[in-house]
C-alpha cells in the first residue's frame, strides 16, 4: 500500500486546522504531537476511501470523454463532392 503524503505546507496547515477545530468546537486544546498523530491515522485509515472514490471518480470521467470521442471528432470522409 502507497501510503498518502502530504507536502510540508499542507501538512503544516492540516495540524493547525485540527488544533482550531478541537479548541473551538470540543472546547479542548490539543499540541501539535496529538494533531499530527490524529492526522496520521485519518491518512491511514480514511485516506484510501476518499483517494478511491475519487481515483473512480477520474475513471468515470475519462470513459465518458472517451466514448463520446468519436462523436466529437467525427469528420465526414471523402465529403468534398458532396
């Protein structure tokens, strides 16, 4: 398994948004240890069903580009005398 990575930027701003989270909707102060923890197991746990869907997601999108392909490039051969 490819386990998720963050950037360091992104990483830096997840630990923050969890901090503010658990201090303004649980009323509880967390440091950045138990945020960045908390966020390695949402990664580890969550983060495939979300990278699946949307890996789907892109599927689904690409096979409905591509069968509408010859729809939307279609030219009418040999038309000239026409």
């Amino acid at each position: 398994m490819i386990p998720i990575k963050l950037s360091s930027e992104a990483r830096e701003n997840a630990v923050a948004s969890i901090k503010r989270y658990f201090d303004e909707s649980m009323d509880q102060e967390i440091g950045d240890l138990k945020s960045g923890l908390l966020l390695d197991f949402f990664l580890a746990e969550i983060g495939p069903s979300v990278y699946n869907h949307a890996i789907g997601d892109a599927q689904r999108y690409f096979q409905e580009k591509a069968a509408d392909l010859e729809g939307a490039c279609y030219e009418k051969e040999f038309g000239y005398w026409s």
